[in-house]
C-alpha cells in the first residue's frame, strides 16, 4: 500500500484548512470578547463618572449615602450581565469547535477505513487475521471516541445547567 502524491497533498490541505478554521474561530471568539471588555470598561467609566457626580451633589451624608446604595444595585446586575455574555460567548466557541473536531474525527474515521480497505485488498494471502485485528481496533477506538464525546457533551450539558441556574440566582 502507498499513498500517492495527490493523496498526501489533500491530506495537507485538509489539515491546514482545518487549522484555519480553528484559528478564526478562536480570533472571532477573542475579538467579541475584547469589543465586550471595551464596551464594559466604557460603560463603567461612566457610570462611575456620574456616580461621584451625584454623590458630590448631595446636600448631606445621607443623601450621599443613598446616592452610594442606588448606584450598587445596577453596578451588580452589569457584573451579571457581563459574566453572562462572557459565559455565552465562550460556550458558543466551545460547541463551534467541538462540532470541528467532531467533523474532522468523521473524516479520519472514513480515511483509515479506505487505508484498511485498500490494504486488505491488497495484503498478501493469510494476512486476513491481521487485516481483520486492525479493523477490529479501529472499531474499537470509534466506540472508545463515541463513548467519550457522549459522556464530554453530558458534562458540557450539566456544567451549563448548573451556570445557567446560578446566573438566575444572581437576578
């Protein structure tokens, strides 16, 4: 068995193709990430700004102070916000790239069994046992990568219940 020249170049494509899209995802994840900051640090600015605004302006410390206690109430619900966009963002790009490394795992998945099938043809006469204990490994690791992604994406699932029941508490 040999892999001829067209099939090592579409490999290499695929594969930079693939490295591709996993570097744009990360670089659009960090660039909604960064324009978030901007927008929470801008926000903040000002908030704070008008904050000491309406403190300076009180005529006495009570009214300073109450100024002070009705400025914590939306600061707190902006921290929530923020830590929920933030959240949201990054499970987008965790399932993004999961549905990658699940789509390229596919195409291995086929490539090996042409590679296996193509060999098998190919082998030698009584090489049918080997032939037949290297498919039955790659069975094997198929199963072994399901069962896997299966319990990740039950993980994933549980982790974003258990995110999604705090965020309502902090409401």
């Amino acid at each position: 068995m040999s892999i001829n020249t067209e099939q090592f170049a579409a490999a290499n494509k695929a594969t930079v193709d693939s490295l591709l899209s996993v570097a744009n995802t990360a670089l659009a994840s960090a660039e909604r990430i960064a324009a978030l900051n901007l927008n929470t640090a801008r926000a903040a600015l000002e908030d704070t700004a008008s904050g000491v605004k309406t403190v300076l302006e009180a005529k006495d410390p009570q009214a300073a102070l109450a100024a002070q206690k009705a400025l914590a109430q939306p600061a707190v619900e902006k921290a929530v916000a923020y830590s929920r966009s933030v959240y949201e963002i990054s499970s987008q790009t965790q399932q993004e790239l999961a549905k990658m490394v699940e789509a390229q795992f596919s195409e291995f998945q086929k490539s090996i069994a042409n590679m296996v099938d193509l060999a098998a043809k190919s082998a030698p006469a009584g090489s049918e046992g080997a032939v037949a204990a290297v498919q039955s490994a790659i069975a094997a690791a198929n199963s072994a990568f399901g069962n896997m992604n299966t319990m990740a994406k039950q993980f994933s699932d549980a982790a974003q219940k258990n995110i999604a029941a705090a965020m309502k508490q902090g409401k």
